[in-house]
C-alpha cells in the first residue's frame, strides 16, 4: 500500500477540465494556444484562455472572465461552446453563454512579449430565446457565425451577423433531425455538416452532408455525401485544397476517407483495425487535424490511443510521444496540440512541433499529479471471457504497493453506455489503490475503441452484457487471488449507474453499490427523458412501447426485491436526463425491502456533478459507505 493515502481532496475537485484546445496563427506566423477550462472550484464554470504555443511557463490570458460560463445546453450535453479566427493581427471570439452568442475581439500582439488584449467590451449578438446555441464556426467573409439552434424539439442550422447586437437566429436549413459539426471550405464556396435522425443515435447511423453557398450565404441544394444506411460518420473537415476528409465505419472500423474532389469517388488511404473517431454525445470533438502538410491523427486500438501521421499517398507513420490517452486534436502551421494523459500524468495540454525531423513535444498538465511515481498504481489490460464466452477488456489497478493477498475489489462501470474505459491516470481511482483496494475498469460490450462489432454486442442487451461482463471482471480477478469475494463492491453513474443497480439486481457476485444520477426505470426513461436520448434505449433495449415487457424484466426498480446488499445513491435536483423521482422511488422500493439504503441529494446539480464540494462529498462518503458495509477498517484520511 502507499506510504499515505491520497485525500479525496487532492483526488477530485481540483483539476481544471481540459476541453476543445485549438491553434489558430497570428502576426509574424505566431501561433497562438486557446483552450477552455472547466473549473470545480468555480462551481465548475468554464472560461477561456490564451498564450502562445510552446511557451508553458508563461502565464496564460483568461479571455472570458466570470460571471461568463462558456457552457452549451443543446442537447444537454452542450460543447462546441466557443468559435476563433483571425483576422490579421485581430482575434475575433464567439461564444455560448445563457443560451446567447457574445463577440469579442482582442490584439494580438506582434513581438514575443506582449499579451494579447481587448479590443472593445464583449458584446451580446443573438437575443434571448427558447432555444439553444452551439457549435458554430466563423464565416469572416460574410461576417457571421454558423452554428446550430436546437428549437421546438429539432435541431437547425442559422446564422447570426457578428456585427449586430440582440438578433434572431437566421435559419439556414432544416434537417430532419439532428444536425452538428460543420465546416467551411477553404474558399468559402461549401458548407459541410452531420446529420441523424431518432431512433439512430450518431455512432451508430448518420450521414454527410454538402451544399454550396450562394454569393448572399444561403445553403443551395443541400445532398447527403456519404454514411447513413447503417452507417456512422465523425468530424467531416476540409484539406486547403479543396478535398473533403471525413471519418465512416462502413468497415466495422471508424476510418478516415477522402474525396478528392467534388463528385468523385471516395478513396480510403488509410485503411487499419483501430478507430479514429469516438461516439458524438456532444459537439467540439476533434480526432484529426491538418498541420499544414499532413494530417495528424489520434487512434484508437485495444484501448488505447496514439498518433500517427498521415500522409496523402496512404503513409502510416507513428508520432512518437509518450500518452496514450488523447482528445481535442487541433494542428496549424507544423504544430499539433491535444489533451493528453497517460499512466503517470493528469490530463494536460501536449504540444508538439512537428516541423524538425524529430519532432519535440512538451505536456503541461492541469496540475501536478499529488502523488510520487512510484506510488501510482498503473493500469495493466485485462482480457477475461465476459457476456457468452466473448473475449472482453477492462484496465484493472493493483492496489499501491503490491500488497500481496486478496483485496477489496471496487468494479467500474462507466456511463454512456457507449464511451470507454480509459487508460489515463484517474486520481478518483488513485484515491481507491491508495488505501487497498484493487480497481477494475470495464469495458464491457457495447464499449468504443475496439470497433463497430464490439460496440454492437450491446444492441438489444442492456442490462444483460454489460451486467455480465461487470460480473466476470470481478470473477476472474477473484479466480486469480487478486481480489476477495466478500469485498467487492460496484459504483457507477448515470448509464453505469443503471448498470450498477442491474448488477445488485441479476448477479450475486457484489456486496454493496453505489451510483450517481442512475437510471433505475427504463419504461420512466423511454416516457420521459430528453430529447437527445428519446430512442435510445430503442436500439439498446428494443423498440418502445411494444416490447414494453422487456423493459420491466431489464428495470431494477421492479425487480428491487432481488437486491440483497446495501445501496448508496447520490442525486442532482435538477437532472434533466434521469429525473429525480427515478432514485427516489428505488431507494423507497429497497427501504420497504429492509435493505440498508443512503440517499444524498444536491440541490444545484444536475445530471453530472459539477461543484468541487459535491464531488468530494461524493467520493469520501462512497468510500465510507464500502468501507462499514464491508466491515473493513476505517480511514484516517
């Protein structure tokens, strides 16, 4: 065991949330570094900040300061908050705040000293209304924001002038559904974005779209390109010379295709058993980049993610660098940039110029990980038979030290369904291997990062694949010595939170749950939850309401009576997604059953935890609550 237990103060609530970093180039071809932070400590409020690439000891420029939250409730799940371009030597900003677009521009200093400063107040551009904004680029031609308005139950694509204060949204198309993640040609002549339509979910089918743009800025003939019929596209960008590169999964992998030129037949360089996408549950997503003579792109195989670049004559090449957990890809001028995490480090923003033979990165972490090295546990791949004998992967850590014998055993099961596992240091799970317990992180079927097949196995099985998949992680690290039976515990949030309950409900390998914002009701979800999730459970579960009865049979809220361990549950009053009446009536139905139930409410949470206060309560009383239940000794720490 570690030589002193990490506090859940140090674990969780501190670390600034790293998001969407961008490089954009300014006068004498400097490049300058945006990012967004999203800060506990501030009630999780997010700003931006500035300062030019490659100099990380300098002090950063916050660029939109409190009370501006830079925060997007389009579909819940926001993103894609904040739109950047220069204009000689002026920054223009355009970002979400309210449910409103605000402009701002700032100099950018020519000489290698100087910060970047306003050049006038920030300024409101659309009204206040019922809808919602995000994910917008910059038109400078036109002078105007492209983005997407979510009203009355779809979404759109508008415009709004940037140089005219309290507008209403100008609508440009209307998709059938949902629409996101667009992009403007080089010569400013097309316009390409993403479509899908309920009950598809993105990752599992959606199409490209195009049109061009009149000499006034309207969508002429909008046509779908590519994806749609079964399959998924991810993050369609334009290459300088016009070519359209998007990522599809037509192969059962997510891999990048290009189309050389309007009309012409897509070609795919770059054909591998390994991702270069990730599921879209919000906007500002970034998996490749241009850097000015090649793509940079992160991929994603077994697990675990790395860079390669690409070029265009179908060249493979591994961009060496020591993290494995990568998002936010952003390149400009022979520099690449990403938020970056392995074993040993906090997320942070990696640097990396690609211009010398070898190119030099540098990684500036959100803060420095509070423990020594040698007192990380490390994450090491676990491969075990999971849901029908197939082979199934999850990251299990160690408990600090080696500590030889069976330990507690605390089994992850991650939200989505449809996200992963990842290998990056959690000091949440520090926190766990710190004071003796072994951690198991599961990604169980229906998971990304190991292609279309994997993620399928979940289609029409949850609460039946990931339930057993969670179970036999645990059975295998019980099988080995590595973990003891009657100390193993399950947490989870939201879709793991589901998974969570499930678990307590049709296994009897756990002693105790906890689970934050969880799913308990499936018919309450497919009546009653947002729009952006209205159909899913269709593909997960089975069409609603006609198979209403496997609804019943996979809810734990009618079938509470099989749970015979203690439960701890942790709920945001005003969580849109899973309502909190769902945790109020399981943790009822559990009391009336005799079993040991907690219930910690938070009045200005929603779904996700935000506040640095609540997460801290979080974690500590998770671990208090395993730690009587279980009968193991307390913690001074």
């Amino acid at each position: 065991m570690g030589a002193v237990p990490l506090s859940a103060q140090h674990a969780v609530g501190r670390l600034p949330g790293l998001k969407e970093p961008a490089l954009v180039s300014g006068p004498n071809a400097t490049v300058w570094l945006i990012w967004l932070e999203q800060r506990p400590q501030e009630r999780g409020r997010t700003t931006a900040l500035i300062r030019r690439f490659g100099d990380s000891e300098a002090e950063p420029k916050e660029l939109t300061r409190a009370p501006s939250n830079l925060r997007s409730r389009v579909h819940d799940y926001g993103g894609g908050v904040l739109a950047a371009a220069v204009d000689q030597d002026r920054l223009i900003l355009a970002w979400i705040d309210s449910g409103c677009l605000w402009r701002q521009d700032w100099h950018l200093p020519q000489n290698g000293t100087d910060q970047p400063a306003p050049m006038e107040p920030a300024q409101r551009l659309s009204r206040e209304g019922d809808w919602e904004l995000a994910d917008g680029v910059l038109d400078l031609p036109r002078q105007r924001w492209i983005g997407i308005r979510e009203i009355e139950g779809r979404d759109q694509l508008v415009s709004l002038a940037l140089n005219k204060a309290d507008q209403t949204p100008l609508p440009l198309h209307q998709p059938a559904d949902f629409a996101g993640y667009g992009c403007m040609s080089p010569d400013g002549q097309r316009f390409a974005w993403v479509e899908w339509q309920q009950p598809a979910m993105p990752w599992d089918c959606s199409s490209l779209w195009c049109a061009e743009l009149s000499n006034t800025g309207d969508l002429i003939q909008p046509r779908q390109l590519a994806g749609g019929n079964g399959v998924s596209v991810f993050q369609p960008q334009w290459l300088p010379n016009g070519q359209l590169l998007v990522a599809e999964d037509s192969t059962g992998w997510w891999n990048l295709m290009i189309q050389p030129h309007t009309d012409a037949a897509w070609q795919r360089p770059w054909p591998m058993a390994a991702e270069t996408a990730m599921p879209q549950w919000i906007y500002g997503m970034s998996t490749t980049a241009w850097d000015g003579e090649q793509l940079i792109a992160a991929v994603c195989s077994r697990g675990t993610w790395s860079l390669q670049q690409l070029s265009l004559d179908g060249t493979v090449q591994p961009l060496m660098q020591p993290f494995d957990d990568l998002a936010g890809l952003s390149a400009c001028n022979g520099r690449a940039v990403a938020v970056a995490s392995n074993s040993t480090s906090v997320a942070g923003l990696l640097e990396i110029d690609l211009r010398p033979a070898t190119p030099l990165w540098s990684h500036s972490p959100a803060m420095p990980a509070p423990l020594a090295v040698e007192d990380i546990s490390v994450a090491e791949p676990l491969w075990f038979n999971g849901y029908r004998d197939e082979r199934t992967h999850a990251w299990y850590y160690p408990p600090s030290g080696n500590t030889p014998g069976a330990a507690p055993l605390l089994v992850k099961s991650h939200s989505g369904p449809t996200a992963m596992a990842r290998r990056g240091l959690s000091l949440a799970i520090q926190y766990w291997t710190s004071r003796g317990w072994g951690v198991v992180d599961v990604n169980y079927g229906g998971s990304t990062g190991f292609g279309r097949d994997y993620r399928e196995r979940l289609n029409g099985g949850w609460g039946v694949v990931d339930v057993e998949d969670c179970a036999a992680a645990a059975r295998a690290l019980i099988a080995t010595g590595r973990a003891d039976p009657d100390k193993i515990a399950i947490e989870g949030g939201s879709a793991g939170g589901f998974t969570t309950l499930a678990a307590l409900c049709f296994t009897d390998v756990f002693r105790a749950g906890a689970c934050r914002y969880a799913v308990c009701d499936l018919t309450a979800m497919a009546e009653d939850t947002h729009r952006f999730e209205a159909r899913y459970v269709d593909g997960l579960v089975g069409p609603w309401p006609q198979e209403r009865t496997l609804y019943e049979q996979r809810s734990p809220l009618h079938h509470a009576n099989q749970i015979r361990c203690p439960v701890l549950f942790f709920q945001g009053l005003k969580d849109k997604v899973v309502p909190p009446e769902q945790t109020e009536r399981m943790a009822e139905a559990l009391r009336n059953n005799g079993i040991p139930v907690e219930v910690r409410l938070f009045e200005d949470e929603g779904h996700g935890f935000r506040n640095q206060a609540t997460q801290i309560e979080v974690l500590k009383e998770t671990e208090a609550f395993f730690r009587h239940q279980l009968g193991l000794a307390e913690q001074r720490i």
